[in-house]
C-alpha cells in the first residue's frame, strides 16, 4: 500500500511538473490535410470546396486560426476561387480524448471576381458549412497510448506556439470541457 501511495505522489509531482499534452500548429495542420478537401452542397445550388489549410495560433484570444482555400460553383452564377480565414475556439472532449474547433468567427474572405451581393450572401454560408465540419471532425485525437488520461485532461489554452491541453485535477473546473 505504501509503495502504491509512493508511485501515485511521484506520478502526481512528475504530472504537476509536465503535465500538458502540447499539439503544435504542425500536427493540427496534418490532420486537416488528411480530411481536405471536402465539398459541400449548400442551399441545393451552391457547390463549396475548401482545401488547403494553414494553420496558425491567436494567442491573445486564444484561438487557432485557419485560413482555406475556397471554390464556389452555382448553376447560373459561375465559379469563383477565394480565401477565407476563420478563428475557432479548441475545445476537448473528454469522453473521446478529441480537440474540437467551435464558434468560428469570420476573420477574412477575399474573392478575385465575385460581385459583391454574393459575396455577402456567400460569408453566411462559408460560416454555417465550417461551422458544421469543425464541430463535427476533430482536429487531434489523443494517441492510444496516452488514453488512460481522456478523463484527467480539461483546460485548453493556447500559448507558446501550442494548443496545450492542461491536467486538470479538480472536479469543478473538469466539467466545463466538452463531453
């Protein structure tokens, strides 16, 4: 019993000292480049295509931010190629060991030759179309290996060029992380 108490205060003070799982603008990128490309019907006419991520950190506000290529392509309207840049907040889903990007926010969009009633009309639908995808599709699944830690793991923050996923050992602050 003494040796088993032992183990758990050393296990508690090497975790106190790192206890972080870090995932880099690198990894998330990976995983998105894995998914992508992706398109989507939207309102029955619209085709929308994203690819390309790129993948960045807002440290101030603690977002990631992606910036997508994108393709619309309507019957009667044409195609048009542009870029759209969102920041989502990660969140964890403890359940699962999985980070999820919601709330996207709209940063930028930027279309060569679309006139602009549709490029109005266009950043509801790009929104809604991320929106549903990010909170849909992970962007990081913790390693098989380190799945005996989905429970203890809750607060993100973004620091230090990471999206840092915190040990979280008090009960109370556990349960506001997704799942």
């Amino acid at each position: 019993m003494a040796l088993m108490l032992l183990a758990l205060g050393a296990l508690g003070w090497w975790f106190s000292e790192r206890g972080v799982v870090s995932v880099s603008a690198e990894r998330l990128q990976a995983r998105l480049d894995e998914r992508l490309p992706i398109s989507q019907t939207v309102l029955y006419v619209v085709d929308v295509t994203i690819d390309d991520p790129r993948i960045d950190f807002s440290e101030a506000d603690e977002r990631v931010r992606a910036t997508l290529s994108v393709e619309l392509a309507a019957p009667l309207a044409g195609s048009y190629s542009g870029e759209v840049s969102i920041s989502a907040a990660p969140v964890y889903a403890r359940q699962t060991g999985e980070l999820y990007l919601v709330e996207p926010r709209l940063e930028r969009l930027a279309f060569d030759d679309l006139p602009l009633e549709m490029l109005a009309r266009s950043e509801g639908v790009l929104v809604s179309a991320l929106a549903e995808y990010l909170e849909n599709e992970p962007v990081y699944r913790l390693p098989e290996g380190y799945a005996w830690l989905r429970p203890w793991l809750g607060e993100v923050r973004v620091h230090d060029g990471f999206v840092a996923l915190h040990l979280d050992w008090l009960p109370a602050r556990r349960s506001a992380s997704r799942g």
